[in-house]
C-alpha cells in the first residue's frame, strides 16, 4: 500500500507495534512505580503487603480527603501502552 506515492508509515507501526516487548515494558512501570512508591514513604525497599498497605491508606485519605492532591508523572513516551 502506499501514501501519495511513499510507502504507507502505518505499516511501520504495524510492525513495530507486532515486534514490542509488552512484557519488558510492563515490568519496566511495575519497577518504577515500585521505586516511587516506596521513596514517597521514605524507604529505599518494601514487602508487597507494605506496598498494599501504603497504596490502601492512601485510598482511604483520598475518600476523606478535598485537599489530596493526587502526584502524577508524565508518562513516558511509548509506541503504545500495555495498561
């Protein structure tokens, strides 16, 4: 196929789209949320019950709570998301 006289560029993102590493990428948010997380409670590591426990009281605050501010990062540039 192609787009005034070129090759179409959506059939590169077909391809690139077809050859991501969706598993990498999602481990590589699941890390770094990881690591913000636990630098936002002043730790340098944490358990998975800690992490479920910080993440669950912060849900509670923001129930009860106008003046939560919710601290968001810019995403990262990607092709696409897994989430």
């Amino acid at each position: 196929m192609h787009w005034i006289g070129l090759e179409d560029p959506y059939a590169a993102h077909e391809a690139l789209t077809e050859s991501a590493d969706t598993t990498a990428t999602a481990l590589d948010d699941l890390l770094s949320g990881w690591l913000e997380l636990c630098k936002d409670n002043g730790a340098t590591a944490c358990t998975a019950w800690q992490a479920v426990a910080w993440l669950d009281e912060d849900n509670q605050y923001r129930s009860v709570s106008s003046r939560h501010v919710l601290h968001t990062r810019p995403p990262k540039t990607r092709s696409f998301s897994v989430w």
